[in-house]
C-alpha cells in the first residue's frame, strides 16, 4: 500500500483531497494540519481511517518523522492572499521555509519520495493569455507569488523527483472558504472547482513518470471561463453575502491577475480531472442556499454594481464631464 502525506489538509482543496484517497482505497494516508479548533473539527470524521498529525510544517524534527516513511507528499500547505501579502513574513515562512524543511527531509531521509507541489499562476502578471513558457512577472510587492517562484526554483535544483502544478482561481464551496484569489473584475479568469483541483492531485500519484520534474497549469478549461465580476456576482447572487465574499470584493484588483492558459489541456490529457463547469458548480452552490434569504437580499445591491459597473460609472461621470466643458467655454 503506497504511503501518502497531505500537507493544508483542512484546506478547501485538502479536505477533497483525502477525500478522493481515500476512495481509492489503497492509500495509507497521513493528513498534517496546524492544530486549531477549525482543522480539527474539519478532520474529525476521517480519524479512523486517516493518520492525523496537528503540527507546523517548520518543525524539522516532526517533518523528517514524516517524510521518511512517505512515497507522496501532496503539499498544499500555505497562506493565500490577501493575508501573504499583507503579511511578508507570514508568506515566507509558510511557503518557503516550510517548503524548504520537506525538501531537506526528503534528501536526506528519502529521496525517491515523490513530491506534488501546488503552486499558482500568479507568476505571469498582467498579461491575458499564459502558459509555462510564458515569462514569469512579478511585482515585489507580491510576496505571495515571489515565495512561490523560489519555491519552484528550490524544487527543481533539489529534488529528483516531483511535479509543479500552478493553480489558478479556485471555486470552492462557501463553507469551505471563498475564492481561493482576487481578480480584476472585468478580466476573463479560466477558473477550477476545488473538487477538480483536488481529483487531479490525486490523479498525478498514479502518473509520476508522465508527470516528473515538470510544470504544468492545472486549469479547467473552456466550460470554466468568464469574466470575474460575472463569476462572483452569480455566486452572491446564488449564495447571498458573507464576511468572506466582501472580502474579495473589497480585495479585488488588489493581488491577482488572471487569464486563459494556452496550454491547459496537457494536463487535462494526462490525468483527465475536469468534470466540472460553471454551470455545474452553480447548480452545487444553489444547494447550500437553504436558509440564507436574508443574505441573498443583502448581497443583491452587490450583484446589481457587479453587473452594470460600467452603466453606473457613465451616471456618475457625466455631470462631471458637463461642468469641465461648461469650464472650458
């Protein structure tokens, strides 16, 4: 039975991650979170079939007992914005130095472990369209995407065997958290479920050699494309408002730029993953509105400036605009 660690296991992505594991039925499964009251209630229920270990991946003693006996490390684990780049620190130590602790355990203690590192298409900046050959552009301010980028470097000067997939905007079920990302509002974002995102994880276990020492976008594809302003509008037009959606919309524009990937369909070839669409997780996210009515009214005003952002800007600007040429005459 092969040997599997999880690092973020109470993550969006994490949670659907053991949960695809362990469906396959062949897995022993290590599943490694920061201890809190959240974590351990969102890990509760896989006790019995799950090796559940509450520690910090910066803890070089809990991760060399670790990754010794493991065959796959899924490694998840990180702090997402806008906290990373708000907080330098936090990124660094979180993304890098704990990115590093496994690295050094794997080289020393086993280093035919294969490990699957989540990293984010942040890397490209501004521009529409990307793929893995496009040039990586980052602003220093981005302390998110910049952790990222020597996380990738360590990992293709250290190890011998890995695989690097950069995620994009990640849709996930509003209990779970809201968007994994900000965006531009109106941007096209090709987006991914967290259940699709999770499934090709698991998915690349059983293709290392399709897979090793290389980078891919892990991207929905066509049926997950729109514009951001329509895809959070529908989303707080379905599931009403929360303290976690007003963050991303008063984050927007602030840390992500998103695009279509050119070359998304490589993975998709390999590890076949994609089963969802827009459409699909809209339909999932109208199951979780029971209850939420006084919610959804509230988040209406939102959906309305979301939808005619561009109407409401013209209403505003024209009298403004009247009173420069009144000026000018």
């Amino acid at each position: 039975m092969k040997r599997v660690l999880v690092t973020g296991a109470s993550g969006a992505i994490g949670i659907k991650v053991i949960k695809y594991l362990l469906s396959e039925g062949k897995y022993e499964i290590t599943a490694l979170d920061l201890r809190s009251k959240d974590n351990q209630k969102k890990l509760r229920k896989y006790r019995r079939r799950v090796n559940l270990i509450f520690g910090d991946i910066n803890d070089n003693v809990l991760m060399e007992a670790l990754v010794k006996d493991q065959d796959y490390i899924i490694h998840l684990a990180g702090v997402l914005p806008p906290l990373a780049d708000i907080k330098k620190d936090i990124s660094r130590l979180v993304e890098y130095n704990g990115t590093e602790n496994i690295i050094k355990a794997i080289n020393f203690y086993n280093p035919e472990c294969f490990l699957i590192y989540a990293s984010s298409t942040t890397l490209y900046g501004d521009i529409s369209e990307a793929s893995v050959t496009s040039k990586i552009n980052i602003l220093p301010i981005d302390y998110y995407s910049n952790n990222k980028k020597k996380c990738e470097k360590l990992i293709q000067s250290k190890l011998k065997n890995y695989t690097i997939l950069r995620l994009p905007l990640v849709l996930c079920n509003p209990k779970s958290g809201a968007f994994m990302y900000n965006g531009k509002r109106n941007r096209m974002v090709e987006a991914i479920t967290d259940n699709d995102a999770a499934y090709l994880f698991v998915s690349a276990i059983n293709h290392g050699k399709e897979l090793n020492r290389k980078i891919f976008n892990a991207t929905g594809g066509e049926s997950m494309r729109d514009t951001y302003a329509n895809i959070l509008a529908n989303v707080l037009n379905i599931y009403g408002l929360s303290i976690k959606y007003l963050a991303n919309l008063f984050f927007m524009d602030k840390n992500f730029y998103t695009h279509i990937y050119t070359d998304g369909d490589k993975l998709n070839d390999i590890l076949e993953f994609r089963s969802d669409s827009l459409s699909s997780y809209y339909m999932r996210l109208k199951r979780t509105k029971k209850g939420r009515y006084l919610a959804i009214l509230m988040a209406k005003p939102f959906v309305f400036i979301l939808r005619h952002e561009q109407k409401i800007k013209n209403i505003i600007t024209k009298p403004w605009r009247f009173l420069v040429r009144k000026k000018n005459k």
